[in-house]
C-alpha cells in the first residue's frame, strides 16, 4: 500500500538560511476556530487535494493551532522604512511562515499565516488580525490576480472564536496568504545596516535562484539582480495605475522583490479619477497618493540598491554609477509599461508619438469631468464599437463636452491603425477593462455584514463577483455601479 501523502507537500528552503534571517516559533493556538473560507482552486494549484481534510481539520491547521509535518514554521526578520523613516527591526509581528510548496507548474510559494500571534518582532503589538482586514485582504487580493496583476493570494480564513482590541472590540480572524516569496526590500536593509556583507550574499542568492536565475549567469550578478527587480516593479506599478488601484503603504517592507503586490492594508481602488486620490488614514501628507506610486517605487529601489552595492562591484564609484543608472531607467521603463497597459485599455494596438498626450487627455478631462476610472474606461469599448454608444460615457462627465473633444481625437487615432474590425477591437478592449473592481463601499458592506451580523454571504458573492471581473452576470449589475453619495468610502485603515 503506497504512503498517504502530507496534506500540504512542504519543501522548505527558506527555513535553510541561517539563523539571523528568522525566529522558529510556532503559531499561537486560538481557542475556537472555524472556517470561513478555503481556496479550492489555489489548493489545487498548490498540489494540495482541499479534501484530504474536514473543513473543522483545516480550520486547525490555518487558524495555527495544529502544524502539519513538513511545516517549519518561522517570523522571518526584516528592516523597513515607514513613511521615508528607517526602523532597523521589524520582522513579522504578526505573522507565521509555515513553508514552501512547489505548485503543479513548478514554481515554489510560500504559505503564510496573517494574524497567527505574538512573536519577537511584534514591538509590543498583540500579533492578531482582525476579521474586517482579513476580508479585505481576501477579497483584494483575489481580485488582483483575476486582473491579471502579480499579487500574493488568499488560500483561507479562518474566525478565531476570540476578539481582538483596535478602537473598539472586534473578532478575530487569521488570513492564509500564499506569495512567490515574502522576501522585501527592507529583508536586504536588515542586513546592510548590521554590516553583514555575507548574509547579504546569501539573500541574494536566494533572491535570484528563487525568482530570476538568470541573473546568476551575467557578468555582474548583483547588478542584473537589480535591474531585474526594477524592471519587475516598473511594470507591476503600471498595472495598478491601469485599474486605479492605490495601494496606500507602500514602505520600503511592504514592496516585495519578487515584483508582486503584497500587504494589502489601506489599499482601495478610485471610484471618481483623480491622481491626488489617497484613502490610506495614516497617509496624511499623501505620500503614496495615486499618482505618486512610480515615484515612491522609485524611491523604495534606490534604497535597495544602496544595500546591493557590495554585491555589484569592489569598486565603490563604479558601483554607485551602475546602480544610479539604474534606478534612474526606473521612469524609462515604467512610462514604456504605462504607455503599453493605457494604450490597451484605448484600444490601441500600435505606438504613436501622440500616444502619450492622448491618454493623459483623457485623464485631464475625467479630473475636470469627475468622471468614474473603471466605468469610463469600460463604457469605451462599447463606445469604439459603435460611435452611437458615446452617451453613456458622456453622463459620466460633468463636463462632457469635454469628452466630446477628447472623443474626436481618439476615433482619429483608432482610424489611422485601421488593422482591426471595430467589434475585435471592443472586444479585446473588455478583457482589459474592468466591468468591476472590489469597490470600497462594497467591501465596507461585506466587512460589515461578517463583524456585526456574523453573514459571510454578501463576502462570498463579492468574491465571486470579483474573480471575474471581465463580465456581470444579469443579477450582479448593481457590483459595477459606483457609490451613491451616502456610501462614499474615504478612509481606509491598515488594520493593526
């Protein structure tokens, strides 16, 4: 008789590094666990059979009060800055690696636990997560990956059967997120401010093997790992423009080098257009506001490549001049992905010099206009079907007539690539943009729906709804409409 496999086929390499890359502790037991939700699908893709145990089982082993064989759980360290000031220790303070797995493509993950209790790194807080954030996560983060967009996923959540204290009493949750790897930018600034030039090497090696090896082979390892990170950034980031996404904490330990989105705190999606749009309530001075995400990417490589310097060359000046280079082709390479994700979203196939002015025309009169981001954009491939169908995107703005300019300009550019047939344009334009995000207001409802009613209904149809975003069935058009004026969302909060 053959063995009965592990429900979750662990393979760590992580947990190989030494001992200053992280602290072996288990999770904190919670008293009553339940399940809320198990990613079926991401289970399968993980090489995990979502039925090899009862729900009760798997409630166990997410909440963290059971770890099953071949997890090695562990609080990986790691430094940060915080809204552009430097912490030297953070870590995970709430947060539990269980493992790796290498999924049916052959691409190795991590399984996290989100909420999972005290550990070293926790600076006084009471390592747990509240419901409301671990839906929130759940949700977006889903909903990214169905947008196409890099992102960690949700595999499950859990309820905890205890309450946790942020402003008031609320009940407690543990998210299981799976990522390419929880490596950070702040995970190399841990390193470089203690000096410690070999676990620099060894992260980075870890780094390359895990999500570039091809970095390994060139001639200057260190920097074609630099530039494969930038590059990884500057088009994730011009995705997140491209469906109005803010992330609103984009510190140094929140941005990923694998190049996914991770952490997803006060995150939220625009409704109205407009590039000062911030949510985050701890983002006062509008730091990560919308249109400043490719700056403060920026910002957060030339911090990484200030710790890789001893990796790129003996030769300091020389290495500072490679790295600076490269961090300045950061605004290259992410205007040439933005041009890419917004001329798609047009309908455009080809480039033209007048690309850029056209889109950012567009843009202008949707500020001015007050016009949605995901309707207007959505609207316009029935319009660039058939040019009756511009009303609906004219109510829209507040000022049409300025579309009806933008419009003419835009129908003059569709005509000079003449290639393809108005309706293979449209519909190509549909699965690119939108009909839905996870609206705030709409995850507001959800959140609140679970917290004070204990209905996780309204959580798993939003989930439905936002794991395909590229069509509404019949009964689910009112998930596209934005806010009425009462349900605006203007705040968004981290959750810790």
């Amino acid at each position: 008789m053959s063995p009965v496999p592990d429900p979750i086929p662990f393979s760590n390499t992580y947990a190989r590094l030494p001992e200053t890359f992280h602290v072996r502790l288990d999770p904190d037991p919670v008293p009553a666990p339940s399940l809320i939700e198990l990613n079926h699908d991401l289970c399968r893709e993980l090489g995990i059979d979502p039925l090899s145990l009862t729900p009760e089982v798997w409630a166990q082993v997410f909440a963290g009060n059971r770890v099953l064989p071949g997890s090695e759980p562990l609080a990986m360290a790691y430094a940060g800055h915080q809204f552009g000031h430097f912490v030297p220790r953070l870590g995970d303070g709430r947060a539990i690696l269980l493992g790796e797995v290498v999924d049916v493509r052959g691409q190795r993950r991590d399984i996290q636990l989100k909420g999972s209790g005290r550990t070293p790194f926790s600076r006084g807080g009471d390592g747990r997560a509240a419901l409301g954030p671990v839906l929130r996560e759940y949700l977006v983060s889903e909903a990214m990956h169905a947008l196409g967009i890099p992102s960690t996923r949700a595999l499950a959540a859990v309820s905890t059967g205890e309450p946790v204290l942020r402003e008031t009493v609320l009940p407690g949750a543990v998210l299981t997120r799976v990522a390419a790897s929880h490596v950070r930018v702040g995970t190399f600034q841990y390193f470089a401010m203690r000096g410690d030039r070999a676990a620099l090497g060894q992260l980075a090696d870890h780094v390359a093997d895990r999500h570039y090896p091809w970095t390994r082979e060139a001639d200057q390892p260190g920097l074609a790992l630099l530039e494969a990170i930038v590059e990884a950034q500057a088009r994730l980031v011009a995705l997140w423009m491209g469906v109005g996404f803010i992330h609103g904490v984009m510190n140094t330990d929140n941005m990923a080098v694998s190049g996914q989105t991770i952490d997803f705190g006060p995150c939220a999606f625009m409704d109205v257009y407009h590039p000062d749009q911030v949510f985050s309530a701890i983002d006062s001075r509008g730091r990560y506001a919308y249109a400043n995400q490719p700056a403060m990417a920026q910002w957060n490589l030339a911090r990484l490549a200030e710790t890789l310097l001893p990796l790129i060359g003996s030769d300091e000046n020389q290495a500072l001049e490679s790295a600076t280079d490269l961090v300045n082709s950061f605004s290259e390479r992410f205007a040439r992905h933005w041009i890419d994700v917004m001329g798609l979203k047009l309908g455009l196939s080809t480039a033209d010099k007048g690309d850029i002015a056209l889109i950012q025309g567009l843009l202008q009169a949707m500020q001015q206009g007050q016009a949605d981001f995901t309707l207007c954009f959505r609207h316009l491939c029935d319009a660039a079907e058939d040019e009756g169908q511009d009303e609906p995107v004219r109510r829209l703005f507040t000022q049409p007539e300025a579309f009806d300019a933008w419009a003419r300009q835009w129908r003059s550019r569709l005509r000079r690539e003449g290639a393809m047939s108005p309706g293979a344009r449209a519909a190509r334009m549909r699965r690119i943009n939108p009909a839905c995000i996870p609206r705030n207001h709409r995850v507001e409802q959800v959140i609140a729906a679970a917290v004070e009613a204990g209905d996780f209904g309204p959580f798993r149809r939003l989930l439905k709804v936002a794991r395909n975003p590229w069509a509404l069935a019949e009964d689910d058009q009112a998930y596209a409409r934005p806010p009425d004026p009462a349900e605006r969302v203007y705040q968004t909060f981290c959750g810790t």
